[in-house]
C-alpha cells in the first residue's frame, strides 16, 4: 500500500524559506507511470495547486507561483521536496503531497506550515 | 490560466439527488476529476476522468460531462457525505487547477 507522509518544520519566518520533504513507501518515485504534485489549502479556503513533476525531473509549476518555487525528486531516498522563498502569511497553509496519474489518487495527510512575522 | 467554476454551497436532504456542477473552458478538450474533502482530512479521488469511480467508492457516487461543464451526482445522499468537494483538471501544457470547492451540506 503507497504511503506519502509530509515532513517538515510548522513554523517559518516571513521572507525566509519554507522547505518540505515528502517520504514515499511502498512504491518507487522513479516509476514511469505516475507524476508527483504538491498542493496547499490555506486554513479555511480550498486547494490550491502548487506543482509537479515527473521522474525524469521536468516540472511544472503554478503560473502565480513559479518565480518563488522549486521542487526536486530524490529518487534513492524515495523522497520528493518543495522549496518555497521568500515566504508571507499567504503562504500559510496545509501542503500536501500526493501521487498523480489521472487524478491524484494518494496524499500524504499534510503539514501545517504558519508563517510568522 | 484557466479557471473552473464551481458553487459554493449545495444543501439536500438525506436520501435525495445532489449534483455538483463544475465550469470552465478547459473542461471541454480534458478530463475532470472530483475529490471529498472532509474536515481535518486529506482529499480523497472520487472521480476520474469525467466518469470513472475507484472501486473503493460508493456506487451512489457519479460523474458526466457536457461541453464545458461536468456535474457530480450524488444519489441517496447520507449524513456521511457532508463534506467539502472539489473539481480539478489540467491541461496540455502541464498547469493543473482546482476549483473553489462545494460545501455540501446534509439537511
């Protein structure tokens, strides 16, 4: 059974960087078949996507927040990361990661990150 | 961009038809997929590809398209299924969005 579990501190400084690592088991990051995304929901709003990518490293980022985002494969860790900078109490939120293909069928249970001033 | 349109709310009563309906030009050349969202918990797929269930859904739960809209129904709605719902597309060129999000309530 796959299982994705965010990781990562829930407290980050405004202007500073806010770095996650999602932990995969029971399945391999580098299967051809699926993408990996990242997608946030600031407390009390609805989902927003943040990015994806695929095993072959090509990712795709939310056009509103592309300047200010990286994410990253670690295949022999099985591990994906995000890396958001220069971080504002917008950016407050629950971030998930999950599994896509045709749909995003398995998310982690998320990480609450607040953004302090 | 592109956006998908969905209503903020729906209210039924338990054992009557909800349908969702979710809006956006994109919906008309790709796939929609639908997501439950109940509180405190990650979102779970309830739909893909417009119309397809994962066998672990419930049969009450369906999915059609139009054009460029695509509804979820609900039938025999249940205390159970109150939650938050959520449509989500993406296109060609690699950009996924989701829409607003419907509370669907349980009278």
């Amino acid at each position: 059974q796959l299982q994705l579990r965010e990781s990562g501190p829930g407290l980050v400084k405004a202007s500073e960087a806010l770095s996650l690592t999602c932990i995969v088991s029971g399945g391999s990051i580098g299967n051809t078949t699926y993408y990996w995304g990242w997608v946030r929901q600031p407390p009390g709003k609805g989902l927003e996507w943040i990015g994806t990518i695929y095993y072959t490293g090509i990712t795709y980022y939310n056009p509103s927040l592309k300047s200010r985002v990286t994410i990253s494969l670690h295949t022999p860790k099985n591990q994906l990361s995000l890396r958001l900078t220069s971080v504002t109490a917008a950016d407050t939120a629950v971030y998930f990661c999950a599994r896509y293909s045709y749909g995003f069928h398995y998310w982690g249970q998320g990480n609450l990150v607040t953004v302090s001033s | 961009s592109y956006e998908l349109t969905q209503p903020p709310s729906v209210s039924v009563s338990p054992g009557q038809t909800a349908r969702i309906t979710c809006s956006g030009d994109i919906l008309a050349k790709q796939y929609a997929y639908w997501y439950q969202q109940k509180s405190g918990q990650a979102p779970v797929l309830i739909i893909f590809k417009d119309i397809e269930r994962p066998s672990e859904i419930p049969e009450r739960f369906s999915g059609s398209s139009s054009g460029t809209t695509v509804t979820l129904t609900i039938s025999g709605v249940q205390a159970v299924d109150e939650a938050d719902y959520y449509c989500q597309s993406a296109d060609n060129s690699g950009t996924w969005v989701f829409g607003g999000g419907t509370k669907l309530t349980v009278l």
